[in-house]
C-alpha cells in the first residue's frame, strides 16, 4: 500500500533563512508527488507535483521540491522564508485502491512556522 | 472563480440527529472526494466518487454515506451524528483521467462540532 511521512509536526525557521519541510514515500511503481498548503481556516492549495523529469520541481510562491528516488523522498525547499509562509504543509502520493481507482494519499502534515 | 463550493462552513450539532453536508463543483471534473481532518491524522478518505452515479468507500466510511447524482454535486451525509465525527470536512475534486497526473481542487470546507 502506498503511504507518506513527514517526520517533522512543525519547523521553525527565522525570516530570510532556507527552510525544508521533509517528506518520505513508499509507492509501488513510479510515483506521481505532491505538495499542498493550508492556510488558517482554508481548503489545501496546490503548491508542486513531480510527475517525470527533472528532480527538482518549481511550484509556487518561490517554493521547490527535491525528488530522490534513492532515498524515496520529496523534500519542500525554499531559499528565502517569509513569515507569510507559516502554515500547513501537506506531501502526497497518488495510489490505487483495490478498485483501480486512483486516490492522493496525504501525510499527517507539518506545521512551518516562521519567525520576523 | 471556478471552484469547490462547501455548505456551511461550520455546523454544531447535537448527538443523534443527521445532517448533510454540500459540495458543488464547477470545473466539470469527473472525480470527487470526502476527507475529514483530524489532528496529527492528516486527511483520511470517507467515500469519493469516479464519475456521475458511482461512488466508493474511502479509508474512514462508516456512519457516513454519499451520492452523485450528477457531475456537479457529492453531498455527506451523517444519518446519526456521534462525537467522533467532530472534525474538519473537505471536499475536493480532480480530473482523474488526466495524465499529467492533476492533482485536486479543495474547498474550503465544513467545521463540524457534534457533541
């Protein structure tokens, strides 16, 4: 069965500094990746996804993703935090239930904090 | 704006009684989902739908059913709230065909209080 971790429930990181919000997976086959952000009292937005290609994935908001099949991780990176991104962050994976039908398969998050 | 759109946005509602929770979709996908968010449990599947007049059972189904009736509408419904169904319900839908593989569309979703 296809699952996530994330390790971490929240990363505190100071304004200006690089932050990483870590991710693991386990999916049999190539995997189809995910990152979403939660604000306060919102739904989950679309940050980045990996399909095929390159491993270092551009989404939004100045965010990347680093996929390394090796170690079957998909980090969230970022040169520069904001305070603004302090929120939710969510990893996924596509998988199939035994129906065939696909479904995203979410982490239990981690919480970014981010200090002025 | 295209979108999910999520009634109401927060509900308190007293043990026994049952309740439906709405969700409308303009973006003509041809999946929808039903998650609830748990603390420290991310989100768990309930029940999704692949298209119009089908739907599935997800991770946490019981004590809630779904319907689909067209592309556009996945309504929850709690037939007899308990406590444990407190929780942060979101819809969301994708288009599940894609092979780009898209992700999902979420809204905003439905605080819920049962107590």
């Amino acid at each position: 069965a296809q699952s996530v971790a994330q390790p971490e429930d929240q990363v505190n990181v100071a304004e200006g500094n690089p932050l990483t919000v870590k991710c693991t997976y386990s999916v049999s086959g190539n995997p189809y990746l995910f990152w979403y952000v939660q604000y306060p009292n919102r739904g989950l937005q679309f940050l980045l996804k990996y399909i095929t290609g390159d491993n270092l994935v551009k989404g939004s908001y100045g965010f990347e993703a680093e996929f390394n099949k090796s170690q079957t991780s998909f980090h969230l990176k970022k040169p520069s935090a904001l305070v603004s991104d302090s929120a939710l962050y969510f990893c996924a994976v596509r998988g199939l239930m035994n129906t065939g039908f696909q479904k995203l398969v979410f982490g239990t998050g981690t919480r970014l904090l981010v200090s002025p | 704006t295209a979108g999910i759109t999520q009634a109401p946005t927060s509900q308190i509602l007293a043990a026994g009684r049952s309740m439906t929770l709405r969700c409308t979709q303009d973006m003509r996908h041809n999946a929808m989902y039903w998650y609830r968010q748990d603390l420290g449990l991310g989100l768990r599947l309930i029940h999704y739908s692949n298209t119009a007049g089908t739907t599935g059972k997800g991770e946490v189904p019981d004590g809630y059913s779904v319907s689909r009736a067209n592309t556009d509408d996945f309504p929850l419904t709690l037939a007899s709230a308990v406590p444990s169904q407190t929780s942060v319900y979101f819809c969301a839908s994708s288009d599940s065909t894609s092979r780009t593989g898209d992700g999902y569309t979420f809204g905003s979703g439905t605080r819920l209080t049962v107590v």
